[in-house]
C-alpha cells in the first residue's frame, strides 16, 4: 500500500520551497542571501535590473523577487516598471529595497501593482518579513 504524501518530510520540504529572487549589484548581499534565506526558500541571486528582466523572460519560475534600487545596469524601479508591462507578471509579488529614503521612487511604486518599497536596513527579521508577506499573497 502506497504511503499518502507527506508535505513535511524532509525530501518534500526542500521540493516544494518557494524560489525567490534576489537581485543587487552588492557582492557580500548575493553571498548572504542564499546563507541567511536557504533553509526557508530556494535563493537564486542576480545582479542587476537588466539579468533580472532576462531571467523572467527565460521562463523560469519565481514565487516571488527582491530587488535592490540603485544598481549600475538597470535600476530596480525602471527594471520592475518594465516587468508590469508584461500581463504574465502581473501577480509576481516584487519588494524594492534601497538603502535612501526617495518620495519619488515610493510614488512609482505605488502605482504598480503587487510591488512593495521597503528601507533597506541590512537587517534578516526586515528581509524575512518582506518575503513571507509577499508570498502570503500569492497564497490569498
């Protein structure tokens, strides 16, 4: 007789994590993400607006992204403007973290759907917060 499957055995756990992006320019936050966030999600890091644009178009499938503001390629907000474009990413749950306070760039974001600007404060409980609140609302 076949076992019923079990969501909290070891092996199901770590298959069926929520993958999250995380995109900065910043060396040292790419090496702590996956360190600091691996036992909670799959943590893939990327470095700028533009690898982030060409990392949803290959298709693959994030639960949600984090994204930094001021990168050198392509910023976060011009980056996550252009994905709004694209009606398949309209539900991707996307926090902007910048490290200045910016009126202007918390009025972009705004008016986006589904995206989050947070002060970027370099501490874990603030980035744990901002990912279990964007996949709550993927689960609503």
């Amino acid at each position: 007789m076949e076992k019923p499957f079990d969501p909290n055995t070891p092996e199901n756990k770590e298959q069926f994590k929520k993958r999250i992006l995380v995109v900065d320019d910043d060396q040292f936050i790419r090496n702590f993400a996956p360190l600091a966030l691996g036992k909670l999600y799959e943590v893939v890091t990327i470095n700028d607006g533009k690898e982030l644009l060409d990392k949803l178009n290959s298709g693959e499938a994030f639960d949600a992204v984090l994204t930094d503001q001021n990168m050198l390629i392509m910023n976060g907000i011009d980056a996550i403007e252009e994905i709004r474009k694209d009606p398949k990413f309209d539900k991707l749950p996307i926090t902007l973290w910048s490290s200045l306070v910016d009126s202007e760039i918390k009025s972009r974001v705004a008016k986006l759907n589904n995206t989050k600007y947070i002060f970027k404060e370099g501490r874990l409980d603030v980035i744990k917060k901002a990912i279990e609140d964007m996949l709550e609302k993927t689960t609503e």
